[in-house]
C-alpha cells in the first residue's frame, strides 16, 4: 500500500500488568522490523503542557486506585487525578496531585540549562573530556526521586564522577567503580572539588570492572544500596566535541573512551552483543548488593547506525530482566530546555548535521531530545 519512501507511524503507550511495566514500544518496533521495516525516528509526544517555562499537567477528575500508577513511554503520567482550579494548576510545578499529595511527572525537566553550564565551577574543567557525560540534572533527579539523605548510591560504570558528585551534594553515600583510570581520576577530582564545596555526603572511586562491584563495596555497604544509577558506554556512536576552521573542515577531540588497544576489554569498543552481556553480567552482581527496596536507574537513548535508529533502551530493558530485574516505571528526561511554551534545542553539531542532510534526502528525520530514563527493581521484590 505504501509509495516508495512512504512511512508507517504507529503510537504506542506502555501499560502495566502484574506491577512490571510492558514495553509496549519495543514490542511494536520488533513487529515492525520482522515486517520489513527500517526503525527511523522514536518520538516523544508530551501529555503536559509548557508555560512560562514549566511543565504544567492537565486537568483530569477522579481518583487513584493504586499507589504505583502507569507511565507512558512518551513520558507521560497517566495518574487519575483530582480536580483543581486553572489557577492552582497554573502555579504547579512538574508534579501531579494525588488526593492532595504531590504526584511527580515522569517527564523530567532536565535540560534548563545547557551541559556545560550545568557543570560549570562544580566539576573540574577536564571533565568536559568525557565523551558521553550523564547529564548533573538526571542524576540530581533520580537520586532525589528514589533516595533519601544518608541512603547508599552507586554506579558500576561512574566516568568522571556525575553521579557520585549529585549524590554527595544531596547528602548521600556515593560509590564509583570506573574502568579506565583516566576516568577514574577525574572522578576522584570531582569528588575532592564537592568536598571543598561543602557537600556533606562522602564517596569513594574504585578503579576496576564493573562486573566485580560486591568484591570491590565495604563489608558495611553490602545489601544496603537503595540506588544503583548509571549508563552503559555507547562506543563509536559518540560524537565528542568539534572545532570547525575556515577552509580545513571539523577537527573532531574528545570522541573515545580510551585510547587503548581495542583488545584491552573497554566496553567501549565491543561488539552490540558483547556490550550488552557484559552490561547484563554487571546489573546482575550489582543486584546483590541491593537492599530490599532499592531501585536501578539506566540513563540510555537511541543511536542510529547507516541511517537505520537502533533502539538501544529495549536492548538494556532486555538485558536487565536476563540479570533478575523488572522493569517499573520509564521516565523522558528532556535534552531540550523550556523557554515559555516551546522546547529550545541543545543538540550537537554532529546531530543537527545529520538531521538537516536526511531532510535533504527526503527523509522527514527530527532531532533526539530526551533520554529514557530506565527504573528496575529486584524481580524477587515484585513478585
């Protein structure tokens, strides 16, 4: 039925069932690929309104009936709320009400500034090397959303340092396990600068794999992790940073994880299937320092590969049930910033290049602007 070039768009929400959430998304992508569909574009369409800078939710009559309510995978939270007045809805912040109790939203306003500004004076100036930092603002976020001040953080694959830095300014005890020691000592750095800062939390940086986290956590912390927050590598999809130069093209820097032979075992530089077994391997040991309650975060997002969109969120959603974990909740956490009632883009040079030459080509691409925000917890505690 379709011309040449012609687009099959389908709209999908996820759904729970049982408390685990059903990726319905990834289900109609694989439909659609074993078809003979090439995956294009993920887009997120917000079920909130923008004003004044801020996320403001709808107006919606009734109530609750459980007290874990869906998500959609656009980021949107299908709470049934009770009714309030335009004028209390128009001074809400991002969060729904809920018989009068604060609902967060589960999209995430986490771009209002920009990547380095948000970094600026809180991190040391060689952090900016990293090429595929966590954004302080998702970080910030998920350690406020599912931990309390004193409550354990940690990251099996931490960098420079993000969520270790977010957590000690929020009073938490942070521990990173980083594999390449450049990393490492940017971490550590990082760490030192929050202390002179005042932060009142207090973290440590271990050099190693991530996949021997419970040899490498203190006897005390064992078992009493509320949070384990991270992102796994995106190896040659980064782009890293760019100095374009009249007449000598772009000079790109900053664009590897390491240097180091492509055999020494960086995860950075496996294969898809590799990547994704050591990165099950790693959930899998760090679910057994979990304590009863705690939660997994994975900060991931698409990458596209010879023009074809790879849905890497599905793959770390498949790869973390293999390691015992259910997926709970999928939160949207904009890579754009709010400015009156419009989105503003922060997108790469390399993103927005490769975005204008597709619509070049006839292919109506858009610019990615939002992370999947990934929530799990043991599958032991939903049943």
């Amino acid at each position: 039925m379709l011309r040449p070039g012609g687009l099959l768009v389908t709209v999908t929400k996820n759904t729970r069932r049982g408390g685990r959430l059903v990726d319905l998304a990834a289900a109609t992508r694989r439909l659609a690929t074993d078809t003979g569909f090439a995956y294009l574009q993920h887009v997120v369409a917000l079920h909130v309104a923008i004003r004044d800078g801020r996320l403001i939710r709808g107006r919606r009559s009734g109530s609750c009936t459980t007290s874990a309510a869906p998500t959609r995978p656009d980021g949107v939270c299908t709470w049934s709320l009770t009714k309030t007045s335009s004028s209390s809805a128009s001074q809400s912040p991002p969060e729904a009400q809920l018989m009068g109790e604060p609902i967060p939203l589960s999209v995430w306003p986490t771009a209002q500034q920009t990547s380095r500004g948000q970094r600026a004076g809180r991190y040391t100036p060689a952090s900016i090397a990293h090429p595929a930092k966590m954004l302080p603002a998702i970080a910030r976020q998920a350690i406020t959303a599912y931990t309390d001040p004193g409550d354990v953080v940690v990251d099996p694959m931490c960098g420079i340092g993000t969520t270790l830095v977010e957590a000690v300014h929020l009073q938490r005890r942070a521990v990173g396990v980083e594999y390449e020691p450049r990393w490492a000592a940017l971490a550590r750095a990082n760490l030192r600068l929050a202390a002179a800062q005042g932060a009142a939390g207090t973290g440590a940086v271990h050099t190693g794999d991530g996949g021997r986290l419970p040899g490498l956590l203190p006897a005390d912390l064992q078992g009493r992790v509320a949070l384990v927050l991270t992102s796994p590598p995106y190896g040659t999809s980064v782009h890293g940073h760019v100095t374009a130069t009249p007449n000598h093209g772009v000079t790109k820097r900053n664009d590897r994880y390491t240097s180091r032979p492509q055999a020494d075992g960086n995860l950075a530089h496996a294969s898809d299937d590799r990547l994704l077994d050591a990165f099950t391997s790693i959930l899998a040991t760090a679910r057994r320092v979990l304590r009863a309650d705690a939660v997994v975060a994975i900060t991931t997002r698409p990458w596209r590969r010879r023009g074809v969109l790879v849905d890497f969120p599905a793959a770390v959603v498949a790869a973390a049930e293999r390691a015992g974990l259910v997926l709970v909740e999928r939160n949207v956490a904009l890579l754009a910033g709010l400015r009156g009632d419009r989105l503003v883009p922060r997108a790469s040079f390399f993103q927005l290049t490769h975005v204008r030459n597709a619509r070049t080509r006839g292919t109506p691409l858009r610019v990615i602007a939002h992370e999947d925000v990934l929530v799990f917890r043991s599958a032991q505690e939903q049943t």
